[in-house]
C-alpha cells in the first residue's frame, strides 16, 4: 500500500498516525469508549496496518487507549473527579518544589531557555493553527524544561508517566487562545529569572490552583457529567483546596 501522507520511512508514518489519532481523542472528536478499526485507521491515512499498530500501542502507554484481547483498542474515559484530584495531588507535590530548585541554582537556572519557549509560543500564536493543539504542546514543552532543569530524573520520569496535560486537555479546553497560559508562566518565569526561590514557588502554586479551578469546573455542570459526577467532585473539593 502506498503511503504519501506518510512518506516511505516507518518512523514517518507513525509519526503521522501518531499526530492524527492523539489530536483527535485529544479534541473529543474520537470520544471515549470508541473503538479503533485498525484497517480503517489506515486505509484513511493511506499507510500499511504497521505503523498504525505502532502508534496504537504508544497510545496505550499515554494512557489514551486501553487494549483487551477479543476487543482490540478502545479510548479511555476521560478524568472523573477523583482521577483529576489524584492529578493535582502529585503536580502539587513535584511541581512547586522543581520550580524552588530551580531558581535557587544561579550557574543553571533556566530562565533564558523559558523566555525562549514563551517567545516561541507568542510566535505559534501568531501564525495561527490548531490553537488547541499549541497550547498544549506549550505547556507541556514549558513545564518539562523546569522538571529537567532540577537534574533530578525521577521527578521527571514521575511526571512523564501521568501524562498530565494530555488527560487535563482532554477533559477540558481551558485556555482556547493561549493567553491564560503566557500569562501565569510568565510570572513563574520572571521570579525564576530572578533568582527568587519563595516568589518562583508561589508563582507556581498559584498557576496549579488556578489550572485545577479551571479543569474541576467541568464536574459543577450536570449537562456535562451528571449529578453524581458533580456531587464527586464537591466531595474530594476540600481535601486539594486546603
């Protein structure tokens, strides 16, 4: 089978289906409990059923697809209420702390490499896309880069492994322009730039309670999830808010 959208080397090809798929289920446009037709995956790419089983199972391991034998692959529910609790509770305990460590250390403090990635956002803005798509790889991009920059590969193994901006992005599109993102990575980035520890920690707390404000909202609306998804959510409320 031919594959022109794909290109001739495999890696391009799953790199494609890859990009397609998680875009799609991150959009909801494949929602959850669908099952995934690996014939009809890639007759619509126009690529052989390799690269779609490849990508399959790296979709698996973001947590995205599950797979049980007789059914094949099917997409995951989105968070409930304590799943994005539970979320939170690790961001909160790793993320504040990365952000400390990192502006402590003058000789390998990553400010310079932030702006950069606050530029290079600014600049995908402007030249348009999947909006959606940007703010996601954004944050995604921008918080790696203070995990890494704490040179401790556990906390970013830990982190890599909830895939915490996929879930987040799939319950819910918080931030449609990009513009409450730039706006609250841009004070973690200046009190890290300024090697101020106590403001960089703070900046970075506040934009993780803001981040679950925003993503628990979906759990008040019964239109969206339900009476007992919303009565879920107000029960776990307190313990995260405290």
């Amino acid at each position: 089978m031919s594959e022109p959208t794909g290109g001739r080397e495999p890696g391009g090809a799953v790199s494609l289906v890859y990009a397609h798929l998680r875009t799609r289920i991150v959009n909801g446009e494949i929602p959850p409990g669908t099952k995934i037709n690996i014939e009809s995956v890639a007759r619509s790419l126009e690529v052989s059923q390799t690269p779609v089983r490849e990508t399959l199972q790296k979709l698996e391991a973001d947590g995205l697809l599950d797979y049980s034998p007789g059914r094949g692959y099917m997409t995951t529910p989105v968070l409930d209420a304590e799943g994005l609790e539970s979320l939170f509770e690790l961001r909160f305990l790793i993320e504040p702390w990365s952000t400390r460590v990192v502006a402590e250390d003058r000789i390998t403090n990553p400010g310079r490499r932030l702006r950069a990635e606050l530029e290079r956002f600014e600049a995908e803005i402007s030249e348009g896309g999947d909006l959606r798509q940007l703010v996601l790889a954004h944050d995604s991009r921008f918080h790696g880069l203070i995990l890494k920059a704490t040179g401790n590969p556990n906390v970013c193994q830990a982190f890599e492994q909830s895939q915490a901006h996929l879930h987040l992005f799939r319950l819910s599109p918080v931030d449609r322009d990009g513009q409450i993102a730039l706006r609250e990575h841009t004070r973690i980035v200046e009190a890290i730039a300024d090697c101020d520890p106590d403001a960089a920690e703070e900046a970075m707390r506040a934009h993780l309670q803001q981040s679950y404000e925003r993503s628990a909202h979906v759990f008040d609306s019964e239109s969206l999830g339900g009476l007992k998804r919303a009565n879920a959510y107000r029960a776990h409320r307190h313990r995260i808010l405290r």
